[in-house]
C-alpha cells in the first residue's frame, strides 16, 4: 500500500483532505492524524474491523483498549453511560488532553475497548484533529500512532517512518504542541483514580474533582511489577534501540556520574548519547558523547523527550544517559515516559552512600 502524506492547514483549505480522509474511515480504513498531545493511527471506533486493523499496523496486543476521539462534548453520551463527573471535568479540560474512562454503551465494539466494558474518550482540542474527526462520523479510535513499543510520534516524519506502506494516508499537521500523550483518569469506580499522568497535573485534576488517587502504575516502574488497571501500562514503552539509564539526585553528583558513564562507554567503544537539560549541555561536551539538549523548563523538555529518543536511534546510539526531569507541574508526566523507556533503569545518585538502583 501506498502512504500519502498530506499537509494540514487546519482551516477551510483541508477541505478536500477531510473529505478524503473521512472517505478511508468510512470504508474502514485507517488515517494517522496530529493531536495537540502526539500523532493518532485513527480508524472508526464503532467498526469492530478497523479496531482489528489498528492492531494490524502498530502490531499492538489486543487487549489494549483504545481510547475513542470525538468532536464535541455532547457525543460522549452516544457510546457511554452518564457520570456526573463528566461535564464537570470537560467544562475545565475539554477539547483538551484529558482522557476519562467510563462505563460502555454497547455501540463501542469490544475490538475497540480490548474485550473492556469501559471505554476511553477524549475530546482534542486541535483543529486538524477536530475536523478530521467530525469528518469522519464523529467517533475516532486512535493509539498513539507509533509501532508498539516504540516512542510516541510527534512529527508526521515518525509517523510515515513507523507505518510507511501500512497506512493510506497521514494528515501532516507539523510539531505538536504538548508532546506527550493526554492525562487518562479513569472514572468506572466511586474513586476517580489517575491512570497517566499527562500535561494537566494531578493538583489540577484535584481542584475539580476533588480527590484523586494515583494508580502506582503511574510511577514508570510498578508495571514491572503487577497488574495494572490501563492494560497498556503493562508493556514496555516509548524504547528506543539503546540501553537508556536515568540518574536522578542533586546535580552535580548526577552530573559526574554521567559523565563516568561515558568515559566507561568510551573505553568499551560503545556509542554513547545524553540526554540533558539545555543549560548543561556544555558539561557534556568533552565526553564525545552525542548530546541531545531537551530544553529548559518541562514544557520544552516533554515536547522534545520522544524525538530526541528517535534521533538516538537514527544514530545507533548504544547506551543513553538521561538526567532526570522531577521539577514543575510536568515532572510526574515526564519521569513517567522515561522511565518505561529505561524499563525500569533508574539510579538515584548519592553523594555518600552507594547509588541506590531502582529496578
Ligand atoms: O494523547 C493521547 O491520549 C494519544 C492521542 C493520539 O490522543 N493517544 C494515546 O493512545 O496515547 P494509546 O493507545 O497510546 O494509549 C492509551 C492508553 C493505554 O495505556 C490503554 O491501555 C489505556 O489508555 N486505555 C484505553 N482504554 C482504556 C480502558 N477502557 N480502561 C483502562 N485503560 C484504558
Ligand atoms: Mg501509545
């Protein structure tokens, strides 16, 4: 199969384009399209055979549910059972990158729920995806639209390396803005409970709802360790081919170290690469590492985090160090993703003591 790629404006002039994409979907086919979090591998969510397709191509296990986009808040009422605090959470976060599970209608095949009687929905706030979706029947069932296992795809160039000739079409609506996938609370029980965490923090998720437990899935390493409740956390995440280690504790002992790291790597003359804060890519330079500098403050580090995991690859780097990114109201989503891309390989670092491995 051909793969097309087409540019949205995210106006009037993608006219023809939804027309064409909403002309696939209809037919059960399968269009990749950006969102303001990471691109989606859209199909229709009410056809059990575009579900079984989406898993075709990201060659994702089945029994991970797939979260339903539609386009307008009113229409979550056509695939699931009313809970009350559904417009309470899209009056503050809808179209926005907040994803609640709720009780399924029986509309929503179980293809698309991963045999669950919950259902996923998510209403995004970007234009493209808003008209592709309301162009498309109103109800979109899109994963990430990466090959399972892989990072999440934030440029259309990921998309079309990870699913060239297994897609017709992608919708190229440029960088997204956020970088990392929507937050998922998930609302089938009397406790809201925070299944990803994602741009909207739990302190705001808090200020809505009230309280809100955090599934322990949600610290990066519990999957290794149990059941989690979003079955997808239990699989290996966002890897890039390289062995990726995060070091966390104070700065300068992070720092050295790395930097002991790479001078080990060196020696065994294994690629090495680093991810880092901006400001202390200078540190890193005598180690003939290859540096990849996330940027500044979280909303930088989020949006540059699953590229510059590709870009390691593209190099063939072997061992990657990263920093680690706990500050601000990102820190929770970010050390999240990285570290199910490190599988679970964080060190604390310490000055005295022997570095603690959090495996
Ligand atoms: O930002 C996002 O949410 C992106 C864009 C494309 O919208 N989508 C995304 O989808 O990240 P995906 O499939 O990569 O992640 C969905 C997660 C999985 O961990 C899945 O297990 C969980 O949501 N999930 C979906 N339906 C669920 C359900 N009914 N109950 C519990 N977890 C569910
Ligand atoms: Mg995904």
């Amino acid at each position: 199969m051909k793969t097309e790629v087409f540019r949205a404006c995210g106006d009037e002039r993608d006219s023809e384009l939804m027309e064409r994409a909403g002309r696939i979907i209809r037919e059960g086919g399968l269009v990749a399209f950006p969102t303001e979090t990471v691109y989606g591998l859209g199909g229709d969510a009410l056809n059990p055979m575009s579900a079984r397709k989406i898993y075709a191509a990201k060659g994702r296990p089945s029994d991970n549910p797939l979260i339903v986009h539609i386009a307008d808040t009113a229409d979550i009422e056509y695939i699931a059972e009313s809970d009350e605090r559904v417009p309470l959470l899209a009056r503050h976060f809808w179209p926005g990158p907040l994803t609640v599970v709720v009780r399924k209608k029986d509309i929503v095949p179980f293809e698309t729920t991963g045999g669950l009687k919950s259902v996923a929905v998510r209403f995004p706030s970007h234009p493209v995806s808003r008209s592709f979706i309301s162009r498309s029947g109103g109800f979109i069932a899109a994963p990430s639209a990466n090959l399972s296992g892989r990072p999440s795809c934030t440029r259309a160039e990921h998309v079309l390396r990870d699913l060239d000739g297994k897609i017709p079409l992608i919708i190229d609506g440029g960088k997204v803005g956020i970088g990392l996938e929507s937050t998922i609370v998930d609302l089938t029980g009397e406790e809201a409970v925070l299944l990803r965490p994602g741009f909207y923090s739990v302190e705001e998720l808090r200020e809505v709802l009230g309280d809100i437990r955090i599934d322990p899935a949600v610290d990066g390493t519990e999957h290794l360790k149990g059941r989690p409740r979003a079955p997808g956390m239990k699989y290996r995440h966002y890897a890039p081919g390289g062995e990726l280690t995060v070091f966390s504790g104070e700065e300068r002992v992070v720092r050295e170290r790395i930097l002991a790291e790479c001078r080990k790597a060196l020696e065994n003359r294994s690629r090495s690469g680093i991810l880092c804060r901006s400001s202390h890519k200078a540190f890193y330079e005598e180690t003939g590492a290859f540096v990849i500098p996330l940027g500044e403050d979280g909303e930088e580090i989020a949006k540059n985090l699953f590229g510059a995991l590709r870009t390691m690859d593209e190099r063939n780097i072997e061992s990657i160090y990263s920093e680690a990114f706990e500050e601000g109201p990102l820190g929770m989503a970010i050390m999240n993703r990285l570290k199910r891309a490190a599988g679970g390989r964080i060190i604390i670092c310490n000055e005295t003591l022997k570095d603690t491995e959090n495996t």
